[in-house]
C-alpha cells in the first residue's frame, strides 16, 4: 500500500488535477493567513508580557505556555458555539466559511507565537535592557527593536505555528464542514477519502502535504541562513 | 530617563559641567549592604577616574548614578534643574544585530532626529572613531576594539554632557585600548564630562584629571590624580596603588 | 514600518472578503456521511444547479450533529435519515415540513469466513442472535446516528444484550466504522451506499441483505422561518420541491456505483 501511496502521490501531482490545485491552494491561505494574524498578534503579545511587570504575569506566561497544548477540536468546537448562528457573533455569517477556518486557526497559534516569542524577547532583554535604558528608550519603544532583533529565531517560532496551523484537522473540520469546492483543504480530504477507505489516496494526499511543508520550511531556512550571513 | 533631541551643532558642550551629587547613598541587595554609605560631589571638568579592587562597588556606582539602579537610601542629584544628558558605554558592549552604521541610526531614531539626517550624522560619527571600513559590516562581527569604539560613536550621537563608561579597555589588546583612549579624549575635549572606572592604574595616570577611589563599597579618597598618585592618604589607597591585593 | 502595516491590514481585508462573500446563491444542506460519500450528491447537486442557479454547500456530518447544526440555524436545509428524529423535529417547531425522499438499506457486513454463519440467517434478527451467541467481534457505531438507533433497535428485536467484550462501540462515522471493522475482522452493520463506494474493504464482505426491517428512509425537512428568519428560505423551498419533484426524484434514480442504484426514490 504504501508504495501505491508513493504512486498515487506522484500521478496526483504529475496529472496537475485542478481539485486538487484548489485544496491545495485554500489550504495554504488559510494556514498561512492565520499565521500572518497570529503574529500580527502575538508577537507584540509576547514582546509585552517579557517587557512589562504586571500583576499576574506569571499567571499569563503559564496560560500561554499551556494553551500552546490546546487540542485543535477543543478549538473548534468553541469557535463553532461562537460563529454559530446560536451564538454572539452569528450575525456575522462566517460559520462554514474559509473565515472561520483561519479565526478557528489563529486561536490555536497565537498562544504559540505569544509563548515562544516572549521566552525569546525575555533572554535578549536580559542582554540589552541596561543598554536601552541608557539610550533613554521606553518600555514601549523597545519592543519594536527586540522583535526585529530576534528575528532569526522568531522565523523558527512562525515555522511551528505554521506547522500547527497546516498539519491540524480538528478546528477545520468543526467551523468550516469540509464543503467541496469552499472548505475542503488537505487535511480534511485526507479524512475523508479515509472515511471512504480510499488508503492509498489518503496517504498520497499526506505525502502531498507534507513535501509541500517541507518545501516551505525549506525555503525559510534558506531566507534565514542568507540573511544571518549578512547580519551577523 | 528622558530621551533627547540632538541639537544641530553640537560640537562644543556650551553650559557648564554638570555637578553631581551623592548624598548619604547605600545600595543593598538581599540585606547585604554592597555600596556606602558615600557622599561626595563630582565638580569641575573632570575626567574621573574610578578606581577600586574587583567588587569596590564601581560598577554599581556608576549604574547608580546613570540611573540604572536606584539607591536603598540617600539622595544623587545633579547640580540644575533639569538631568543632564548622559550616556554609558559599558565592559561588554552591547550592540544590536544588525549593521554598525544601522546601530547608529537606530540610536538616533530612538532619540527622535529627524528621519533625514540619521544617516548623514551616523556616518559622521564612523569616520570620528575610525570605523568607515566597517560601515555595513555586522556590528557583532566587528573586533572588540570596534566594537567599542562603535559604542562610543553612539554615544557620541547623543551628544551627551555626560559619559560614563565602565571599565571599558578591560577586554582589549593595548592597539585597541589607545585607540578607545583617544575616543574618550576626544569627549572630553568636546566638552563632555567623563566618570570612568578602571583598575588599571596607568590608564588612570594618562587619563584622569581626578581619581574617586572606592574599596569596600566606601569612598576612601577623592583628589585630584596627581595628589593621588603621588601623596595617597588612606590607607587602601596605597595598598592598591602599591598593587597590593585590597578587599 | 506603518505603510507596510496598512498595506497587510488591506491585503487580509481584502483576501476576508473574497473569502466570505460569493456572488452564487447558496444554501448550505446539514446532511449525513452516507449521502455525501456514496457520490450521491456529487451526482444530482450539478443538476440541481443547472436548473435553478442555486449551488448547494453540503456540510456532512453525523446524524446527531446534523440535528444540532439545523436547530442553531447553521443550515437552510436538512436531509437524514432518521425518521422518528425527523417528527421530533418538526413537533418542536424546528421544523415546518418533513417528507419522505428515498431510500436505501442497510446491509450486514463481516469477515469471509462468516464465523456466525449469518449468510444463512432468515432474518436481520435472526443474523444478531447469531452474532451474539457466537460471541463474534462486532462493530458498532455507537455515536447515536440514525444508523446506530436502528442497529439497537435490532438488537433489541433480537432479544439480545448486546454488550461484552465482543461489541465494540466506537463512536465513529460509517466509514471509520468500516475502517476499524476491516482491521478487526468484525461484523457491521452499514448502509448499502457507504459500502459499495468503501474502498478498503480487507477481509470483509457483504453476508445478509434483504429484510424488510434493514430499511432506511431518508427525509428532506424545511426548517422554520419563525425559529430562523435570517436562513435562506425561499432557495431551501426551491431545493426541498426539487427532491420531491420528478426532476429530482429521477436524478437519485439515476445515480449508480458499478452498475448498481443505490438509492431509491420514494416521495409521495
């Protein structure tokens, strides 16, 4: 089987089947949508929580360490009770849409970014804080330094809130309905033909999906070896 | 700590140095007295030199009176109303990942200079201190001696009335140090007040105007270098300049 | 730094609404996975377009969940197969309607060596008795699906406790279901779409059909407009009557796998 796996893969990709194109297309946007939202997000998120002393701050670093564990169906299944037409934001009329996919998405990577990028931000305030203050920079002014400065590791933090976000089916599954043509991505087509007992195909569509992660986590470390060159 | 703008000349500090105060000063950490209690005035045109054993309480003097740290008890003020504009340049020097003339801007846009000048002024400040050549090379790849002196052109950029600097030749060979001793002179002939620490006694010969010497977390003398060296009163004072080891 | 920041914001603005709206009508149908993965509705939804423009989203899902998602309001149109549900619903006011539309059966499925001997049963309940007495692996839904009710409901025809180690409740969809049965080697009992379009069939085979008990009736129910204004009720009307219509009533007749119809039109 897994050799017809192999095959099945090759001819999929080969055959340029344009179902497939589209799947494959919609499941990059989403994934990579709500990784770019997530970061809008968290990185700032994460940068402040290292920054700022606040009451309840270790509280918070737990919280986002923890939630970085949120099952992806738990996840759904909350953006579902909120989207739902039963619930607040019904009105907006995003439930089953690709929409929802990516909000179900961010809330299962933020708190990764979040998390990660304040460890991260916390070890460089460690090295640059009495630097700062001497330059006369507010708390505020150096997060947008500390980011760009950490922005080699934090290329590695956005590949693993990538890899959550493409490699998850559960919230998909619950706030989008895998509807062909609109809200059917990969992951959630390797479940179905699954279901359907179509083994062989499954497993292409995984191979399929994982040689696209690869590529992309390729060409990042590429990106980011050229760049660390130059910058030292 | 306020930020400040850089006025468009300012090549020559025009007011007068700054006075600084230290009034019945302690610092403790975990109810262990480190520092005092010391009071003393830095007057006159300086530069002062530091001095003191490994674990005197310089550096914590120098963060105290950069406002780094604040004191358990006692009073620093500064001579005037307003707080002069300083600037630290520390053992280590810490420096962004990116370019070093980058560095520069950064510090200036941090500062509030207008987008158009930073890099017209960054490269002014490169060529003062020697370091065209490394303009676009990453600052953290530079030598020790460029680096320094990298961190000296920043903080020549905010043109401050005055400059603390903590043991700032203790890593480097004696090419770099000369050449980070010339930067300082350099401030100092622009005007900018100087309080630096070192333990080593010849850099404090070629530099100083006059020496604050600590050991034990206790200012044991302030006087001007050459009374220092030649007539110390107390009684560490000789020990150390006799390279004796002192607590 | 805030040029690129307004320029991302209005690229994900934008990509939003591409995203959301769609310049087709619409309705979204809650349904179940055996007309979805049979091909059913990859068969007749095209025809359905074409002859009234409106393109049909199928969200498929259990029975139970497919219940749930019409009572939030989620779909415009619901199609099951679980009759007594059905009434249930439309007793609550959440739905207006329910009529019958096709149907199917269910058939037993089990390893090729029968070990219960079911090929020779006279009867659904008779097969059952059989599985329990030979206390053979059995492989249940047990996610109170339509198809699960109806599988207790025989067992209980049967006069049979159906627990112990040899019945397994999985909680899963049919297919699922019919994955771990395979891997198992066990009985199951499944609708006769899922299984003809099943691809991983192993060991198994199609061992009892027939009964007239082993039916199973698929209805189309119009929700209310009173419970949910804002669904799209008057298309959701235009689907409901191209079901029961001949149009329709024809395109189900007309769906076949391998030669064999799957579904049979019923509407009165």
């Amino acid at each position: 089987m897994e050799n017809n796996a192999f095959y099945v893969a090759l001819s999929l990709l080969l055959n340029l089947d344009a179902s497939l194109f589209q799947i494959v297309a919609l499941s990059l946007q989403v994934s990579l949508l709500a990784v770019l939202i997530a970061a809008l997000l968290g990185f700032p998120l994460g940068a402040a929580v290292a920054i700022w002393r606040f009451p309840g701050r270790g509280g918070m670093i737990v919280v986002l360490n923890a939630l970085m564990g949120l099952p992806p169906v738990v996840a759904g299944l909350m953006v579902y009770l909120l989207l739902s037409r039963a619930g607040p934001l019904g009105e907006w009329g995003l439930l089953f849409t690709p929409g929802a996919m990516i909000l179900a998405q961010v809330v299962l990577v933020l708190p990764i970014l979040a998390a990660l990028s304040r460890q991260k931000v916390e070890e460089l305030l460690g090295e640059y804080r009495e630097q700062f203050v001497s330059l006369g920079m507010s708390s505020s002014r150096m997060m947008p330094t500390l980011l760009w400065d950490a922005r080699f590791a934090l290329l590695t933090v956005l590949l693993a809130g990538f890899g959550r976000a493409s490699a998850e089916v559960g919230a998909v599954m619950m706030v989008g309905g895998n509807i062909e043509g609109v809200t059917r991505v990969m992951t959630t087509s390797i479940v179905l033909e699954t279901g359907k007992g179509n083994l062989p195909l499954a497993l292409g569509l995984g191979i399929v999906l994982l040689t696209l992660v690869m590529l992309i986590n390729a060409g990042a470390y590429l990106v980011g070896e050229l760049t660390r060159r130059r910058v030292g | 700590m306020t930020s400040f703008h850089i006025p468009r000349f300012a090549s020559f500090i025009l007011s007068p140095p700054p006075e600084l105060c230290f009034d019945d000063v302690t610092f403790n950490h975990e109810d262990k007295v480190l520092l005092g209690p010391c009071s003393f005035t830095l007057k006159g045109t300086g530069p002062t030199l530091v001095m003191g054993p490994n674990g005197a309480g310089k550096s914590l003097l120098l963060r105290l009176s950069h406002r780094l740290l604040l004191p358990t008890q006692g009073q620093i003020t500064w001579s005037g109303e307003l707080c002069p504009r300083q600037a630290m340049v520390f053992q280590q020097p810490v420096l962004l990942r990116r370019s070093a003339v980058a560095n520069l801007i950064h510090a200036l846009a941090v500062n509030n200079v207008p987008r158009r000048k930073r890099v017209k002024l960054a490269h002014d400040a490169l060529e003062r201190f020697g370091l065209t050549a490394c303009c676009y090379t990453p600052a953290r790849v530079l030598s020790g001696g460029e680096q320094q002196r990298l961190a000296l052109a920043r903080a020549w950029l905010l043109s401050p009335q005055i400059l603390f600097l903590d043991e700032p030749t203790s890593a480097l060979d004696p090419a770099a140090i000369k050449a980070v001793e010339a930067a300082v002179q350099e401030f100092h002939q622009r005007g900018t007040r100087i309080v630096m620490t070192t333990h080593d006694l010849h850099q404090a010969k070629r530099l100083a105007g006059d020496i604050l010497f600590l050991s034990g977390g206790k200012v044991r003398e302030h006087t001007p270098a050459e009374v220092f060296f030649d007539k110390p009163v107390s009684r560490e004072a000789k020990a150390f300049i006799a390279g004796e080891l002192v607590e | 730094m805030k040029k690129t920041l307004n320029l991302l914001l209005a690229g994900v603005a934008s990509m939003g609404l591409a995203f959301g709206a769609c310049a087709k009508d619409y309705i979204t149908l809650a349904s179940t996975t055996s007309t979805e993965n049979s091909g059913l509705f990859a068969s007749i939804l095209p025809k359905f377009e074409d002859a009234t423009g409106i393109q049909v989203r199928v969200v498929a899902v259990g029975t139970g969940q497919a219940f749930e998602i019409a009572r939030r309001g989620d779909s415009d149109s619901l199609l099951v197969h679980d009759t007594t549900g059905e009434k249930r619903f439309v007793e609550n006011d959440f739905a207006t309607e329910r009529a019958d539309v096709m149907y199917n059966d269910f058939v037993l499925i089990g390893p090729a060596d029968d070990p219960a001997n079911i090929s020779e049963a006279q009867s659904a309940t008779e097969a059952f008795a059989a599985i329990a007495d030979a206390e053979a692996p059995f492989a249940s839904r047990g996610d109170d699906s339509g198809t699960n009710r109806a599988e207790l409901r025989l067992w209980k025809n049967a006069g049979v406790a159906a627990d112990g180690d040899w019945y397994r409740e999985l909680g899963s969809g049919m297919g699922p279901t019919l994955n771990t049965a395979a891997a198992m080697d066990a009985y199951v009992m499944s609708d006769r779409a899922t299984w003809v379009a099943f691809g991983n069939r192993q060991n198994l085979t199609l061992l009892f059909e027939g009964d007239k008990v082993l039916f199973n009736q698929y209805g189309s129910l119009l929700l209310s407009e009173e419970k949910h204004p804002h669904l799209k009720h008057d298309l959701a009307q235009q689907w409901h009557n191209w079901l029961l219509s001949e149009d329709g009533q024809q395109a189900i007749a007309e769906f076949k796998v391998d030669g064999q119809q799957l579904f049979f039109p019923n509407a009165k």
